[in-house]
C-alpha cells in the first residue's frame, strides 16, 4: 500500500480517542516510516523487519565535502543564548553503561488532552518540541510549539494545520489545507507567513536562516522545491531527469539541502542526494552494510550536524527490508547499527535512536544506544497500543518525546528525561 508520510500516530488520532480498541492493520512498520509527510514510499505488510547487523564502519568513496569546494564544513547549528536558560545535561562521548527514564505528560493549553509530537519533533538542543493539538475529539487541529515544555499556539489558519520542522532559533515552517489546496507557512519571531509562489506545497525542513526546503505536489507525486529566504518565491530543485521525483530532509546551515529522489514516483530505487547553493546537485553512494547486498535506497529519519540518521534499504517488488545506519556526511562513512525488532523513527549524530518495539499491534516505545541495546521506555498504561511512539531525541539525549495511548485509550503527548 501507499504510505504518504504523515505521522501514523496522528492519522490514527481521531480514530483512538472515539474507539480505544486498536485497528486491525498492520501500522507497525508505518509508525516506524511514517514520520513526517516528506516523502511517499511503499510498504509491504511487516516484511520491513530491522535486521540485526554487526556495529562496524564502512567507507564509501564520497562524503558531501568531497563534492563540494570551498565550502565551510557541516557543524552542528548553534544554540542561540536565549536557548540556555533551561540547560540540559552537557552531551559527552561516554557511552552509559544503563539509562534511567522518566516520563511525563506534556501540557496542552485549553484542558485539551487528545495530542501528539509531530513532524521532526523538536530542535537538537531540546529546548523546542512541535506537535498539536485536537481541542474537538479529532475534528480540528491546534499546532502547538513547546518552549521548555510550556505549551503555545501556532495560528497557522486552514484544515489539518500542522507543523513539520523547527530550528535551535525557534524558526518553524508548517501547513494546512483549504479544500484540496495545500499551503506553506514559516513561524519567526512570534509570527506565522505564507510561503510564496506555488501552490500545494508542503515544507520538510528549515534552517536558522530562513531556508525552506520542501515539496510541490502534482498527481500524489512529489517535486522538491525552496524558498531561499522567508519572504522570496517557491523555486524547483534540480532533478536528474524529467521523470525524477523526491524530496527534501534537511537543510543545511550553509544552505545545502540534503534529499531523497527516485527515477519515477513508483520506483523501488532511491537515491540521497545533495543539492548545492549554486544550483547543482550530487548524489551521495548508497551506505554500505557489512552482509547484506542489494541496496537500493537510504531513507532519512533525521539529519544532526554532518550525520544522518536513517534506514538502507534492500526493496523489491515482494518486500522490503531497513538497516539502521548513521552516515556521515562530511567523510561518507557509514555505521551499520545493530538493533533487532527496532521500527526507527529519529536518531542523534551520537548514534541513538528512538521508536517502538515489540508485537506490531502493542508497540512498546524505545531508545536504542550502542551501548546498552534497546532501553524499553515508560508509558501511560501497562498495556502499549499501537500509537506508542517515541519520535523525537535531543542531541545530548537527555530529552525524549513522542505520544502514548493513555489508560482510557487518548493518544497523549509526552516526554522523557533520561539520565
């Protein structure tokens, strides 16, 4: 089936809270994949079983700075000062031998309990998360950023608001339909604008500077666009040939933007590639896995500082299987990570994930670190459902959200501290 992707926790959301009971569909491997709505990929029922695979790195011929001259390198965004003034645990290169979480849920404003994490989930440091909120059972839609865990409304006008990236400076871009038309928005400075130029797009991702990255949609296929500054035209990103579809993940401090392309909308062959500020574009090699052969495609989960953070795949017409790698973007190395029954769905440049784990209809959220294996984490009920999710992951890892399905069967949004 197709998976246009849309955070699967939040499809199911109206759904949950009039009918706790879970849905007969298999939407183990979609809550792993359906993270944000960057791309469409296709799935095959619960053939896209993590395989377990040796932690080991291997280089490939190119990392981004090879393609590029002249060009700063990739670093971490910077975290602006007013960021600081609720510290999190200082990030170390100390792997911890056992981890200890605690969760609890975050507020929504107007006594509204029906919410999710969504989108990318927050900015590295931890400081913002983004999701939304239901204030009418599933029927409308309320963006919501949170600032420390204080919760604020995004007036972001249309159906189906929603926020789907934010920076370390609170920079936001969202969107939200009128009848079938699709539109952009940028959140800065307290304010939220209309993205320019084209109609029925969808933004992926932004930087500190304003740079939008995102889709144009025509016929549920997906053509990758940018706003260069919060206030200029939609423009196309350059694609390898008239038949190309994609789209982008990550932008870049300097501007680059990182993406997922295929030679046709349906085809089981992706390819990552970078697009330079100067109009040209270059794909990356396909991570290799110590093992395993075959892969035809990367799919990005998330993007920190020079590492990404997603799944090699091995498609074919009859399955698909996804290998957990960190790909470093700067030297092309790619790290295989081993972890088993493990549906990713963010990660950090230090190589933890998050996501689910467990039976595809009870999922138990999880952090998964080289050290200490998968790290079942806290939930709201003892019984897990299908909406428990951990989504999202600070750079330092102290910080953990995601969304759970409460004891009367509400799809909650929630956060973990981890120490």
């Amino acid at each position: 089936m197709d998976i246009n992707e849309h955070n699967a926790a939040d499809v199911l959301a109206p759904l949950l809270e009039a009918t706790p009971a879970p849905p007969r569909i298999d939407l183990y491997e979609a809550i792993g994949t359906a993270r944000r709505r960057r791309r469409v990929h296709r799935t095959v029922g619960a053939a896209g079983v993590i395989a377990t695979v040796a932690v080991v790195a291997v280089a490939v011929p190119l990392g981004i700075n090879a393609m590029r001259t002249d060009a700063p390198p990739v670093v971490a965004p910077a975290t602006s000062a007013s960021a600081t003034s609720t510290p999190h645990p200082a990030a170390t290169n100390a792997e911890p031998t056992s981890l200890s979480c605690s969760e609890h849920l975050l507020p929504v404003p107007d006594g509204v309990t029906m919410a999710i994490v969504g989108g990318n989930g927050g900015d590295p440091s931890g400081r913002y998360l983004i999701g939304r909120s239901y204030p009418h059972g599933g029927n409308h839609e309320q963006p919501l950023i949170w600032d420390n865990g204080v919760p604020h409304k995004v007036p972001i006008k249309g159906d189906d608001a929603d926020l789907d990236a934010i920076t370390s400076n609170g920079t936001a871009v969202g969107e939200s339909f009128s009848g079938q038309t699709q539109s952009a928005f940028i959140y800065r400075d307290g304010k939220v604008s209309k993205l320019r130029g084209l109609t029925n797009v969808g933004p992926a991702a932004v930087n500190n500077a304003g740079v939008v990255a995102g889709t144009k949609n025509d016929n549920s296929t997906n053509r990758p666009i940018v706003w260069r500054t919060p206030t200029s035209s939609a423009t196309y990103l350059p694609l390898p040939g008239p038949s190309w579809r994609g789209s982008p993940d990550a932008v870049l401090d300097d501007g680059t933007i990182i993406g997922t392309v295929m030679p046709t909308f349906d085809s089981m062959t992706s390819r990552t590639i970078v697009w330079h500020t100067d109009g040209t574009f270059q794909f990356l090699p396909q991570p290799a896995v110590p093992g395993v052969t075959g892969i035809n495609g990367f799919w990005i989960d998330d993007v920190r500082g020079n590492i990404a953070i997603g799944r090699a795949v091995v498609a074919t017409k009859e399955e698909e299987a996804f290998y957990s790698v960190a790909y470093d973007l700067d030297t092309g190395v790619a790290t295989a990570l081993g972890n088993l029954q493990f549906a990713l769905a963010a990660g950090n440049a230090n190589h933890w994930l998050v996501g689910s784990t467990g039976h595809i209809t009870s999922p138990t959220p999880a952090l998964w670190t080289p050290s200490t294996g998968i790290v079942k984490l806290p939930t709201l009920a003892k019984k897990t459902d299908i909406g428990d999710e951990a989504a999202y992951i600070s750079d330092d890892g102290s910080v953990i959200a995601g969304q759970n399905i409460d004891k009367n069967g509400v799809i909650r949004a929630v956060e973990w501290r981890c120490h």
